[in-house]
C-alpha cells in the first residue's frame, strides 16, 4: 500500500510540474511588444489565445498565440515568440 501512495505521489508531483512549466510559457510583455509591432503593420482587435504548441523554433522560451483583422478585415492567426536575451518574432499560421 506504501508503494503505491509513493507512486500516486510522484505521478502527481510530475503532472503538477508539467502544468506549471506549460502555463509559465507565456510572456504578457513580449506579448505586448509583439501586439505593437502587429498594430504598427496595421493589424487590429488583437486577441492573446494562450500558449502556442509547435508554432516557435525550438529556441524560443515563450509561445504566445493570437489572433487578430489584417487591414482588409481577414481574420489571421499566429504566434509571438521570444527567448532569453532574444528579440521578439511574430510568425502567422
């Protein structure tokens, strides 16, 4: 019985962390210089969607999606990517 209380412990334990580490992936600065730069190229009613999956180069620390209009009123989606001592990039789906 000992076993298995130090096992559900651990599976635990480890979900928790995993938990933490994926929604610690995201950055509301970077998101909000990526927003800035988006705004400045015309991109309106710019929406944060969370952490982004498989969207960044493996290099980034943080992940940030959105959505956002284009100028001709297109819905876009993307992504804000951004890592330690490294600028922001905005990459569209």
């Amino acid at each position: 019985m000992k076993y298995l209380k130090n096992k559900l412990s651990n599976a635990i334990y480890t979900l928790l962390c995993v938990v933490i580490l994926c929604t610690s992936c995201t950055s509301s600065n970077d998101f909000g210089k990526g927003k800035n730069q988006l705004q400045q190229q015309g991109y309106t009613n710019i929406k944060d969607t969370g952490y982004s999956w498989f969207c960044c180069d493996e290099k980034d620390t943080f992940s940030t999606g959105f959505n956002a209009l284009d100028k001709q009123g297109n819905e876009v989606k993307g992504c804000i990517c951004s890592g330690v001592l490294k600028g922001v990039t905005v990459r569209f789906e």
